[in-house]
C-alpha cells in the first residue's frame, strides 16, 4: 500500500466555475412561474420541487467535485439524475402525477422511472447503473478512489479522492448533461404554466 495523495481543485477551477454559473441558468427559466402574481395551485408544486431537488442536487454534485469525492459526487449525480428521469415517466404516465404532490402516500416506481428515460436518452441507464454501484456498496463501484495493480500493490485513504484530474471532468460533464436537459424541461414547463393562466385571463 502506498502513501495516501491529496485531490487538486484548482486545475479544475475554471470547469467549476462555469458549473456554478450554468447553474443560475438552469433555475432563471423558472421566474416566470415564481414572479407571477397570480398565485399557485397544486398542480405548481411538483414544478416547484423539481426547480428545488435539481439546483440542490447540482450545487451538491459540484461541491463534492470540488473537495474531491467521487463517491459523494456519484451519489448526488443519480439523484439528479433521478430528478430528471420522473419528466420521461409522467410523459407516458400522466395519472401518476398525482404522486408528486404533497403528502402522496406512494412514490413513483424507480426502476419504471429509469427505463422510461432510456428509451428518450440513449445511455441513461448505463450511466444510471455506473452511479448505482458507486453509490451502492459493492465490489462494481467500491474502487472507484484508489487503483488496486495486478501484483495486489494499491493506493489508498480514508478520505475519498479523485484518481485523476480526467476523472472530476468527467463528473463535470455528466453533470452538464443532465443540467442542460433539466434546464430545458424547467423552461418548458414554465412556459406551459405561463400560457395556461394567459389562457385564464
């Protein structure tokens, strides 16, 4: 076993950056919703935790990033990915929406969820599997921080870290992806709540 090695953020520091800024993106296109005065029901409210669960989720993927937690970033990344997923299934599954407001008893079948997204998104659910095993305890993602050799010789620490810089960019770019089709499902449905009350009035 070698000595233990320390995650750099600052050779990653621009990417970073520009993650938090796509961020702020991401949630502006639901002002539109949120600035109206005409006030909500609860057909908003599944929107509203949608707009919540994927900014939270993304500022938590890029925080992990950034102190160098794979494991951590993986976990956050599904959800959000997860949070993503749910669009894809109530498309076919509109009676179901029901389950998303407050104080419904059951939630939406997850494995359902995820095949739903395959079939829109190619490689959602290898992508989907990959973040599971490292989220899971398993023998799949457990060595996902240190490199075990051929001759049984390893690098390891208590404290999680990225084993290359290409790594973290990766998690970065995944993250962009699932940002860039969020931002456009909260766009879209701001829009649709937009031209309903227009409809209204």
């Amino acid at each position: 076993m070698e000595g233990s090695r320390v995650f750099n953020a600052d050779q990653i520091a621009t990417e970073l950056e520009e993650a938090r800024a796509a961020a702020k993106v991401m949630v502006r296109g639901a002002l539109g919703v949120l600035g109206d005065d005409r006030g909500f029901t609860m057909n908003h409210l599944p929107f509203l935790a949608f707009v919540e669960r994927a900014q939270a989720f993304h500022q938590g993927v890029v925080a992990m990033v950034e102190s160098g937690n794979p494991l951590a970033a993986a976990t956050l990344l599904r959800s959000f990915a997860e949070n993503l997923a749910v669009v894809f299934y109530l498309e076919k599954h509109p009676h179901e929406f029901e389950k998303l407001h407050p104080g419904a008893e059951q939630g939406l079948p997850m494995g359902k969820v995820v095949a739903a997204a395959q079939k829109r998104l190619p490689g959602f659910k290898q992508l989907y599997d990959h973040l599971s095993s490292m989220a899971h305890p398993s023998g799949a993602g457990a060595f996902q921080t240190f490199q075990v050799e051929d001759d049984g010789a390893f690098r390891w620490q208590s404290n999680p870290t990225f084993r290359s810089v290409d790594d973290a960019q990766q998690f970065l770019k995944w993250l962009g992806e699932i940002r860039e089709l969020s931002t456009n499902v909260i766009r879209e449905t701001a829009s649709a709540f937009r031209t309903a009350a227009e409809n209204e009035t």
